[in-house]
C-alpha cells in the first residue's frame, strides 16, 4: 500500500479569492479524501436584526457579500414583505430583477476572469474584468454604488431609472455581446481550457441529488432547478424562462453553464426594459411585523439558491434573521468531487464551484 500524506490547502493560495482551508488526503499524487475545515467568522450580522430595526437592516444585508450584495438586500426585503403582507409595485418589481440580473452578469465575469487567471490565461482574465467594468459602470450610474448599491428598501426600491436611461443600459449590454462573444468562445472551444476542465471534477446527477447541491453546480449536473422559473417578483413579467443546462457534469459543463448564464442575463434585462411598467416606486409599510409571525423567501443567487428566514416580536425589530447560502449547500459536492482527481487539479476544481466564504461565514 502507497504511503499517505496529509497537505493543507488553503486558506491563502494564488487561486482562491476567498479563504477557505482543506487537507487533502494524498496518495501517490491522487486525493483520497479532502476534509474542509469549516470556518466560524461570527460577524454578527443575523444578530444585528435585535439592534437595528426592520428597514434600516437592509443596509446591513448588503455587507453580507460584496459580489452578491444587492441579491442579499432583495431577498431580505422580500422576506419582509411576505412577512407583513407588503404589495410591491410593480415598477419596482421590474427594477429589483434588472439590478440583480446585472449583478449575475458582475459576479460570472469576475468568476470567468479568476477562472482564467487560474489556467495562466492572463490576458483573458483581463479581458473578462474590463467587460465586468462595464457593469459596475451601469450600477455606478443608476444607483451611486459600484458594490454595495443600497438600492432596495422594504417595500420597494430606493430610486428610479428614467426609461431613457434604462434603453441606455440596452444599448451597453448589447456592446458587450460582441466583445464577449470572443470571450465565450476561447472559453469553450480552446483545446488547453477543455485539456484543464473536461473529466475534472465528476458530479453525477445522481450524486448531485443526494448532496443537494445548488446553482450552477446543479444545472452542470443536469439538475433543472433554478427559482428563477417560479416567476417571482419582476421574473412574472418575462414571456418565458429556462434554465441553462449540461448533463456533462464535470469542470467544462460547470464553466458552460456560467459562460452562458450571462447572455441569458443580458437578455432578460433586454425584455423586462421593454416591458417596464410606470407606476411608484415603493408602497407605503406601516406598523412591525406581528408577534410570532414568520416567513421564509427563496432566491436564486449567482451561485444558486439562497433561502431566507425571519421571525417578528411585535416590534421594529426582528426577533430571528437566517440565511442559508448556496454555498453551504455545496460544499458537501466540492468535497466529493475532489475524491479521485490528481493534486493539480484541486485548484481548478474548487474554482469551478466558486464557493463564497464570506456569505457562509457570517
């Protein structure tokens, strides 16, 4: 029997944006087993809900994640709102998914850039970040934010786009389709990006129910599960959505997915811009959620579903705020994939999950 050693990954290593820490169980340069080492950064943020009231707490939400900061803000609002029966106009509705649509757009390009600068590709990972600017461009201009926007309020959403503005926006994104096109295609058709990606990482679909993983990880895996397709909110108003799907299951599918995932975005911001109705921006909310009340909300993040859950006491301030991140859902998965692949292939695989510590660890 080969000897076995035990290496640490992590928390610091050139390919991970995000602390986080494995020891890898090797034998012969092959990973038998990956332990995480789960990290416990109390910040404190579900804890502030006793210290700051209902709606001043939205703020707070977008300090959870810096790449996911408006989707945190939406789905916090939302929960509120099913929690004191709020109405949101439908106006704002509309504004909310284009932002957070925006934001899907902001998270997969910065992914596909450090998903670049992880095989060596590093004139691509620029090229993924200076269309990115773009985007953060767009939030810059429509809110005065390019990471935390504080652009959702209970109720509603803290300002307008002029439909000018909006047609604006349209007219950048549909710029971008050419220049990204380019992108798309080394990304999917380069033989040394599919040498680093294709058979690495294996998730069956099976495999990929049992560990209930979610996002992109899931639809690489052939899973179509994206809340997106409930037609929530501002979602109602699009003619039809359908996921984005591989039934490959391995690194390349989970890039594909992604890849795509930002036209697909692009295009859904096109047709709720089109449809936009007019109307107010926020309803009026009176009063504190009711003693003993509860309600949870789902929403689809850039790296999947992400589950909300609130507890009022009668007053302005909540007695119970908690989140459940796709990431933690994941995490199982990215364990288990590592479970037969080569050392040098760990890097690649943690990428092409695309945990977010900072959301898990709060």
């Amino acid at each position: 029997m080969a000897e076995r050693t035990v290496i640490p990954f992590g928390p610091q290593h050139p390919v991970l944006p995000e602390p986080v820490h494995l020891d890898l169980v090797i034998e012969d340069e092959r990973v038998i087993e990956a332990i995480p080492q789960i990290g416990f950064i109390h910040r404190g943020l579900e804890k502030l809900v006793q210290k700051l009231d209902y709606q001043s707490f939205v703020t707070v939400t977008e300090r959870i994640c810096g790449i996911c900061a408006f989707g945190h803000s939406l789905g916090y609002s939302e929960t509120i709102e099913v929690l004191m029966g709020v109405e949101v106009p439908p106006r704002a509705q509309v504004l909310r998914v284009i932002w957070h649509e925006l934001s899907r757009v902001h998270s997969h390009l910065l992914w596909l850039g450090l998903l670049a600068d992880g095989f060596g590709f590093e004139n691509l990972f620029m090229q993924c970040w200076r269309l990115r600017e773009r985007v953060l461009g767009i939030f810059e201009q429509t809110t005065g934010g390019r990471v935390i926007l504080n652009a959702c309020n209970v109720g509603g959403v803290n300002r307008d786009i002029a439909n000018e503005d909006l047609r604006g926006i349209v007219l950048i994104l549909d710029g971008m389709r050419d220049e990204y096109q380019v992108l798309l295609k080394t990304f999917l058709k380069d033989r040394s990006v599919a040498n680093r990606l294709r058979g690495i990482g294996m998730l069956s679909k099976e495999k990929a129910r049992e560990y209930g993983v979610a996002g992109p990880f899931a639809r690489a895996s052939g899973i179509a599960e994206d809340i997106r397709s409930f037609g929530y909110g501002g979602y109602g108003f699009l003619h039809a959505f359908e996921p984005i799907l591989s039934d490959e299951c391995d690194g390349y599918a989970r890039c594909q997915v992604r890849a795509e995932e930002v036209v697909q975005s692009m295009d859904i911001v096109k047709e709720l811009v089109e449809k936009i109705p007019d109307g107010a921006l926020s309803a009026k909310v009176k009063g504190s959620p009711a003693a003993g009340s509860r309600a949870v909300s789902r929403l689809e993040q850039p790296r999947g579903e992400c589950f909300y859950y609130a507890k009022g006491n009668g007053t302005k301030y909540l007695e119970r705020f908690r989140i459940r991140t796709p990431s933690s859902d994941n995490l199982a998965g990215m364990v288990y994939t590592m479970q037969g692949c080569d050392l040098a292939d760990v890097p690649m695989n943690i990428l092409t999950i695309d945990p977010c510590v900072s959301c898990t660890e709060r």
